[in-house]
C-alpha cells in the first residue's frame, strides 16, 4: 500500500449513484471501497469507470470458501487491476494463502498483485455470539489480536480492524502489515450504528495505515468540505 490513504467507502445501490456522488469531489484522485452492494449491481464495469476516472480501489467482497475456490475468484479479481481485496480470516490459513497464490496467478505482467487483507471480526460480532452461537469459547479480543498473527504468518498483506486495536496489534506484529481501520467520525459527527469510533487524528495517533470513511463523507450536505476536512485532519494538516 503506498503512503496512508484516506478510503472512501461508496456504500451506494448502484453506478448511478455513484456518478451522481463524485460529481460532488471533481478534479480528486480518490482511494475508494466498492462493496458487496455496489458490486453484486454493476459488476466489474463499475471497477472499470472508477479506474478510468484515475481512482485507486479496494474491491470489498470479504471471500470466504474453500482454499481452491477462493484461489480462482482472486485469480479472476486480479485481472480487474484493483489496489486491495480481502477475505475473512476465518477460512484459516490454508484459504488465506490460497488467496494469495490465486492474486499471485491472476496479476498481469508489469502490473502489481493487489494487496490482501483479512477481516478478523465482524464488528457486528459481540462476544455472547462468539461464544453462544458460533461456540467459540474466547474473548473479542483474543480472537482478534489471533487472526490477525494467522493473516500475518499466511503471507497477508494486513487485516481490517478497529483504530482502538491497532496499538495491540503492533506490540505483537510488525508495521509492514497494513491496519485498515473503518469506524471514523470527526467530533461533531452522527456516529449512526458504528460503536467503537475514533476521529481521524486519533486514528493516526494510534497508528492505523488506512482509514476507511462513509456516511461522514457520501451523507454530508457538502461531501467535497467533508471530505477535505476528514482528509487534513488524517494527514496532520489544519483543519
Ligand atoms: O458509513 P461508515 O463510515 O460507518 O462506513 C464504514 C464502512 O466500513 C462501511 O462500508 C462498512 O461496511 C465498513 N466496515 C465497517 N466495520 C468493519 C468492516 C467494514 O464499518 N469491521
């Protein structure tokens, strides 16, 4: 990953909406996240228009499957040249490294293999459902900070992970390995559903590589002085 981007989140129905929003950010070269959502409508065409327009992607699809099958979807995701993908940690580290050797294949020539990351946990995950449905018997946290070294020692790129876990992760994995953290709000913002939040300044206080930002920007009445705000304040700049 270069330098340590802002990264939009473009949680949006369809490629209308999205036009229809970058309109609102013209002449920026943006890092931006297409979902599930976004993807599941358009398909790779919508990677293609947001390529052309000159932005970086992290293509949000979390892949969880067996290793063979996970091995040729990220073949197959590779070829759409995006910056970052990701998978969940849970499919174990035979998956993860699968991941990596389908992204290795699938990379063309001269270009760069995308980076992987895992998700650990859910944030929509508490612990009484770790531990009463999914009978795991271990605390949020040290499944977490576990999948995070399983992600590392199969040969990923980083995880995604709340800004509040990143000083924990760096006690026990070096700063090669990418934190990308989503949950940001600047003071006076709506926090909606999301529960542990940090402002951008924190988050970078507490070393996250990458911060990940919504409703606060694609909401906002001027998503163009929101999104400069966010970014100033992510980078150390005056606000
Ligand atoms: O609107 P908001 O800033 O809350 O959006 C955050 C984005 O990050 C959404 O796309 C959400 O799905 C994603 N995300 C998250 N928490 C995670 C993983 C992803 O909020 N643990």
């Amino acid at each position: 990953m270069n330098g340590r981007p802002l990264i939009i989140a473009l949680d949006f129905p369809d490629g209308k909406e999205v036009g229809g929003f970058l309109k609102k950010l013209p002449d920026q070269k943006l890092y931006v996240k297409v979902g599930m959502e976004l993807f599941y409508q358009e398909g790779p065409s919508i990677i293609d228009q947001l390529k052309s327009a000159g932005h970086d992607i992290f293509l949000d699809l979390k892949l969880h499957d067996i290793p063979q099958t996970v091995k040729q979807a990220m073949k197959g995701l590779a070829k759409l040249d995006v910056n970052l993908v990701n998978v969940h940690a849970a499919g174990g580290s035979a998956m993860m490294q699968a991941a990596i050797e389908g992204l290795e294949a699938g990379t063309r020539a001269g270009s760069k293999r995308p980076d992987c990351i895992a998700v650990t946990q859910l944030t929509s995950t508490s612990e009484a459902m770790l531990n009463h449905e999914l009978l795991i018997g271990k605390g949020l946290n040290e499944t977490v900070l576990h999948y995070a070294k399983l992600a590392y020692e199969s040969g990923l790129d980083g995880i995604v992970c709340s800004s509040l876990e990143v000083p924990e992760i760096y006690q026990h994995l070096d700063r090669s390995f990418h934190t990308i953290t989503p949950g940001i709000r600047l003071a006076e913002d709506s926090l909606n559903d999301q529960v542990r939040v940090a402002t951008p300044e924190k988050a970078r206080e507490l070393g996250s590589t990458a911060i990940v930002v919504g409703r606060s920007i694609t909401k906002a009445k001027d998503p163009l002085t929101a999104y400069l705000q966010m970014k100033n304040a992510w980078e150390g700049l005056p606000v």
